[in-house]
C-alpha cells in the first residue's frame, strides 16, 4: 500500500483534460523603477499619461521618486511598492 501516493481517481483535472486553454500570461510593464517614469513602459500598458498621474492620485503617491517600483499588467492589476514600505496591489478594474 503506498498510502502516501495518491490514486488516478483523485487527482484533480488539469486545463488540458477539460480541453480547454489557457493563454500565455504576459508578464507585466514596470512602469517606475527606482523612482524614475520609463515612458515606453507605459505606452505599452492600458493607462494614459493622465490616467497614469489620476493613479498616483489615488494611491496617495505624491512623487514617482517616492516608488521603489510600479508595474501594471494586461489586467489591470497594478503592483507598487513606496521606498521603504511594503508590497501592495490595486485593481484598476474595480
């Protein structure tokens, strides 16, 4: 008995088995970096230069300067993190 190992029956069913397919994520844009606009970035994502600075607005970000990093992918989630603070997420979506 390999009670460690699970049976056929119960392993669970990938994408594929249901026949369906998942597209390739692509990774997403970083924005700022260190402080500093890279502007081709930006033209590759869903914001617009205003839309862009209505961002910071709204995440209470007073200066680019102030962002070790920000970066937006193709769902519109976007990942940012202040200089010396943490990690944090905002859905443009919603």
């Amino acid at each position: 008995d390999y009670g460690w190992c699970n049976k056929v029956e119960d392993i669970p069913a990938t994408a594929k088995d249901v026949g369906v397919s998942n597209p390739p994520a692509e990774p997403p844009h970083i924005v700022v970096s260190d402080g500093k606009l890279i502007k081709n970035e930006l033209k590759a994502t869903i914001l617009d230069n205003k839309t862009f600075n209505k961002l910071l607005q709204t995440l209470k970000i007073q200066s680019i300067k102030n962002l070790l990093i920000l970066s937006v992918d193709n769902n519109g989630k976007v990942y940012y993190q202040v200089k010396g603070k943490d990690c944090k997420i905002f859905n443009l979506k919603e």
